[in-house]
C-alpha cells in the first residue's frame, strides 16, 4: 500500500461514516494532525510514514490537533467529530506509522539514552533494513520514497537521516579517505551529486556518493550532528563558524581548528576543555607562549587539584611502539610519560589570585563529575604538542 493508497482508503471510509464534503488532499492533512502535526508540511518536515503498521508502535492518535485540523479545513462540526473517530481507528487497523527524522537518527546510532530513541524504530525499521548481506530496501520503500522527498525539500535532517542509515556500507579505503578529506580541505565544503536509492540498488557501489551527497547536504543546511561529522570525516572546517554551543565537544573542536591552522578558536576551544577539566587542554594552554604567566599557574594549580599535577615528572617504562612495558615478559624497554613543566615563579599575592581562581574553577568541576570522571578525561590524547 502507498500513501496514495493509504488516502484513497482513509477518504473512502471518512465518506462511508458521513464525511461527505472532505478532499482527497484534506485526508493527507488529516493523516498528519491525527498523528500530532498541525499541517501535512509540519510533518513533512519533520517526519515520513514508513511500512510499519500503526498498531505496533505504540503511538497515541491525537484528537485534540485533528478535530483543530477539521476545523481549520472548514468541515461541519458534526462531520470533524466523525473523522476524529473515524480516523484513529482507521490507523490502528490498516494505518501506516509515522517515524520522525530524529528517530531515525538516534536509532541508527543506538543512542538508548537520546530523548528521540524509540525502540519500536530500532526493532522494526532499523533492524529491519539491516539484513545479513547488507541494506534490505525493499521492506521500507515508504519510507526511503518520503526521506528522499523531504531531502529533496532541503529538510537537512532527513538528509542526515539517509546518511545514518547508508553510514555501516559507505566505507572507503585509507587512501580514497585521505584523497577525500584533502580535497575538503582544499575546497572548503564539497558537495557530491545526488545519487538515488534505485541507482544505489543497480550499483551498490555507489553507496558511497549517495552517503557523502546526504552527509555534505545536511551539513550545508545547518545540522549541527552533520558538521560534527563531515568534521571528523572529511576535515571540513564549517562547524569552526558556528556560534559555540553545549553541543559541541571542545576537544574535538580544538583539533578541527588546529588542523585548519585557526589558532584564535583552538586557544577558545582549548579554555573551555581546560575549564571542564581536560588535563591535556591545560598542558596546551601553559606551553602556549601567548598564555600569561599568571593564567598558566592558574592552569597549573587546577592540574593539581584534579589529582595530576603538571609540574611533576611522569615517566613509564614502555615497548618501543608506545605501549606500556610489562616486566613479566622482559626486553627492551624505553621511557615513556612526560616532563613535569616548569614555569616561573609568581609573587606570593600574584600566586594567592591564581590559586583562588584554580579553587573556583575546580569547585563547579568537583560537583558535576562522579569520581571516575578525572581518569576517563586524562586519558584522552592530544596532538597538541
């Protein structure tokens, strides 16, 4: 059954319970606020209905938007009260289900935790298209016709959404990632042609363009988990110009601008993770020759509140590819770890400041984490030497 279809017969049964002065393009409305849009542009923005029935969801008709829906469309009273019976009930029993953008996203990316994740998706829509010998097409054609409907709309989540569900297929090799990644760099922002699903089917091979035409245009479009990405894949620099938000993991960002040679926001980027705590931030920030003296002991001392004080030594002996020595096996060993940094002395008033402004940045710090939280930051690397 398409959409089409899923109207012809909504209309039909709105017309049978005495629905009579209802359009075919009004059902479409009405699908849309019975499932909480307030217009079938809202939802097409924001959603696509997939070949997943209704009743397996779990998803609650919304009366209160459908009779204000009828109302809007100009239908008698008597006839709105009809198809806000009519209408739910025609989902539970023959309905497609609707599936946001956004839950979509979280379930290919298995994020339990997201407020979009919903099980049902995972279960009948991802795990569904996922098949032993790759992506299964032909279970979701409703929904891979409206998510290439809406990217064509310019939606850049249902962009990002095609992204997610082609990401486990459109690997490259090392070299054709690097040449990639280059020409972003080069370039700016690439773009890739657009690449439909039918041409994908012809030619798997080409899983690739459609992914990175889906991922680039999403990012164009704004989507912060877009830029995030094509960051981390292809070096673009486009998330350097966003208005910095809670969204955005500073030492991710403070490598994207360090490869980009933007030293103004990696030494932004760099404050902020020293400031939540990121032990090789502040290593950064007291080696930069731009930092004060004063603000680098203020770095210093806040290293050593956190358990990790930068003016100590912390040598180990190592193999010689880097990884830790293990004395049971023997050989060859090499000393590893760090030099203890050491910096000019500040006056004991000078010190007194710079220690107070280490507590306070330490106290918000201390409240938020659990214990384990200065190792899992500490072990982080960067190459920011």
């Amino acid at each position: 059954m398409t959409i089409k279809e899923q109207a012809y017969r909504a209309h039909a049964l709105l017309r049978a319970s005495g629905v009579a002065s209802l359009t075919r393009s009004h059902v479409h409305e009405l699908l849309a606020a019975a499932v909480g849009y307030p217009s079938l542009a809202a939802f097409q923005y924001d959603a696509a209905w997939c070949n997943v029935r209704f009743s397996l969801t779990g998803i609650v008709p919304d009366a209160v938007t459908l009779r204000s829906r009828c109302r809007d469309l100009g239908l008698p009273a008597e006839e709105g009260e009809r198809a806000v019976e009519t209408l739910p009930q025609f989902l539970y029993d023959l309905g497609y289900a609707p599936v946001r953008f956004d839950a979509l996203i979280a379930a290919f990316d298995d994020h339990e935790d997201e407020p979009d994740w919903q099980e049902w998706v995972w279960i009948h829509v991802v795990k569904s298209m996922n098949g032993t010998y790759g992506l299964n097409f032909e279970d979701q054609r409703l929904l891979l016709e409206g998510l290439e409907a809406a990217a064509r709309r310019g939606v850049p989540a249902a962009h990002l959404a095609i992204a997610k569900l082609l990401e486990s297929d459109a690997t490259l090799s090392e070299d054709e990632e690097g040449r990639v990644r280059r020409q972003v760099k080069r370039e700016g922002m690439g773009t890739s042609p657009f690449v439909s699903f039918t041409d994908v089917e012809a030619n798997i091979m080409r899983v690739y363009e459609k992914h990175r035409h889906h991922l680039l245009a999403a990012a164009r479009g704004g989507d912060l988990r877009a830029l995030v990405e094509t960051a981390d894949r292809y070096g673009d620099p486009a998330i350097l110009e966003r208005v910095p938000s809670d969204e955005m993991d500073p030492i991710s960002m403070a490598a994207i601008a360090q490869e980009h040679g933007d030293g103004e926001r990696l030494r932004y980027w760099l404050t902020i993770a020293a400031r939540e705590g990121d032990i090789d931030a502040m290593r950064a920030l007291i080696l930069d020759p731009d930092e004060s003296v004063e603000q680098a002991w203020v770095w210093m001392h806040l290293s050593g509140l956190l358990g990790h004080d930068l003016g100590q030594d912390r040598h180990v002996a190592i193999n010689e590819d880097g990884t830790l020595y293990d004395w049971d096996i023997g050989g060859a060993a090499y000393v590893g770890g760090e030099d203890g940094i050491n910096l000019n002395p500040l006056p004991i008033d000078a010190d007194l400041v710079a220690r107070q402004a280490a507590e306070r940045l330490f106290a918000p710090i201390q409240r938020r984490t659990r214990p384990e939280f200065n190792a899992e930051r500490n072990s982080r690397t960067l190459a920011l030497r």
